[in-house]
C-alpha cells in the first residue's frame, strides 16, 4: 500500500457509509407493508395465504439482520 491508498482509506471512513449501504431500510418497508398486508389476509379469512405471508415477511427481516 502506498501513502495514497491509505488516504483514500481514511478519506472513506470519515466521509461514512457508501450510499449503497444505506439503502438497507427499504427491506424493513417491504417487510413491514406485507406483514401488515397478510395481517389484513388473515382478518378476511385466507389465513393459509395470510401465515405464508408473514413467514416470507419473518424471512426477509431476517436476512436484512445478518446483512444479506
């Protein structure tokens, strides 16, 4: 590594995280609006389709968490 590989390093960790790390709040809106969505399947009746949904909605936060 030579002195300007370590400036762009320390450039980086004072500017923060890349945009694309930021963006990982839109699974927990996605994740959000189909539990509520298969919360609303359940009270109408479908609960089988209303059950799948929330496991898929549990699934998704899941690996938001452990940063997949």
């Amino acid at each position: 590594m030579s002195v300007e590989d370590d400036f762009g390093l320390w450039e980086r960790e004072l500017r923060g995280p890349a945009p694309e790390e930021e963006r990982g709040g839109g699974m927990v809106v996605v994740a959000a609006g189909t539990a509520a969505g298969c919360v609303l399947l359940i009270v109408l009746g479908d609960v089988r389709l209303g059950v799948a949904g929330l496991t898929l909605a549990a699934l998704i936060l899941f690996l938001w968490r452990i940063g997949l």
